[in-house]
C-alpha cells in the first residue's frame, strides 16, 4: 500500500507542487516596498505600478477588483507625496464610464485625477474628509465629467503642486492594467 501511495503522490503530486511554485514566484514578483496599506492588512498583497506624474514618480496602489475600487483609500491616516491609488476599471461594458467618487471613511484630504482610455486627464478634483458622522446621503459626489478607464487619488493639493490640468496626458500601460481589472 506504501509504494502505491508513493508512486500515486509522485505521479499526480508533481502538477500541485509545480504550480504552487510557480504562483510563489508570480505573487513575489507583483511585490514592492512601500507603506502600510489596507490591501495588506485585509490579507491580500498590494499590485504596484509606478506613473511619472509631470516628472514626479509615484508608486501607485492598483484597485483592481470591484471592492478594491470600492474600499478605495478608506482609513488611510497619511499618504506620502510618492504614494498614491490607481484605480483601473475593466475594459468591457459600461466602461469607459462617467465615473463618481466620495469620502466615506476617508481621513485625510485627496485629489482624484479622471483619465481616460487614451491617457487624457478628464478632470480633477480635491476632496476634502467629511466631518465624522456625516451620512452617507450627505456626502458630496465628486464625477469625472466624462468617460474615463482609471483615476488616481493622490494626496490632497500635490495635483495641484506637481502642475497636472485637464486635457494633459498622463502616460499608463493602459492595455497591460486594463487586462488586470475585473
């Protein structure tokens, strides 16, 4: 029985254990330095991507998942002037959408940058945390003002300090994000 179980682990085990390394391997390349963030805390591993934003690098958090995007920056007590989220939408129906954004649970001020397929800024926006308590009703929207594919929450006035302004072209891999997004 012994050598029947050996040769059966041997015969159909070596597929598992290839593909756990391999899955090792993938997950500890999409890993980076950088702050403590939510994604970690809630137990899934940051996917990092850095933009040049009017020549400032930023490494940028992905939201790539429908509650990625959700959660967006929620709890955050600080972001660095070098971190920031990017959020990607998928590249199927609705989107490119108008797209909205508010500060549920939001702690410290951002700027929201709308861009859209093509790398255009759309618009921007500062935003400010709303007093604790206030409902969700009351929350002030913040919308694109048009189609977009992604938008970047930065912290809040460094849109502003690093010079970005609609119509600007901000360069993304947008094929190799948008393929990520679900």
């Amino acid at each position: 029985m012994a050598g029947f179980l050996s040769r059966l682990i041997f015969k159909s085990g070596w597929p598992i254990i290839l593909t756990g390394l391999l899955v090792f391997f993938v997950t500890a390349c999409q890993q980076g330095t950088g702050s403590d963030n939510s994604l970690e805390e809630n137990g899934e591993k940051p996917v990092l991507e850095q933009v040049i934003l009017n020549g400032h690098a930023v490494m940028m958090e992905l939201a790539l998942t429908p509650d990625q995007r959700a959660r967006g920056l929620m709890g955050r007590e600080a972001l660095a002037d070098d971190e920031g989220m990017l959020f990607v939408y998928p590249d199927r129906d609705p989107y490119p959408a108008e797209v909205s954004f508010w500060m549920k649970d939001c702690l410290i001020p951002i700027d929201v940058i709308f861009i859209s397929r093509e790398g255009k800024i759309v618009s921007i926006h500062e935003m400010e945390p709303p007093a604790p308590g206030t409902p969700d009703e009351d929350l002030p929207a913040y919308p694109s003002g048009g189609p977009v594919q992604f938008a970047i929450e930065l912290r809040g006035g460094l849109a502003g300090e690093l010079g970005l302004e609609t119509g600007r072209l901000i360069d993304l891999r947008a094929d190799y994000l948008i393929q990520m997004a679900e």
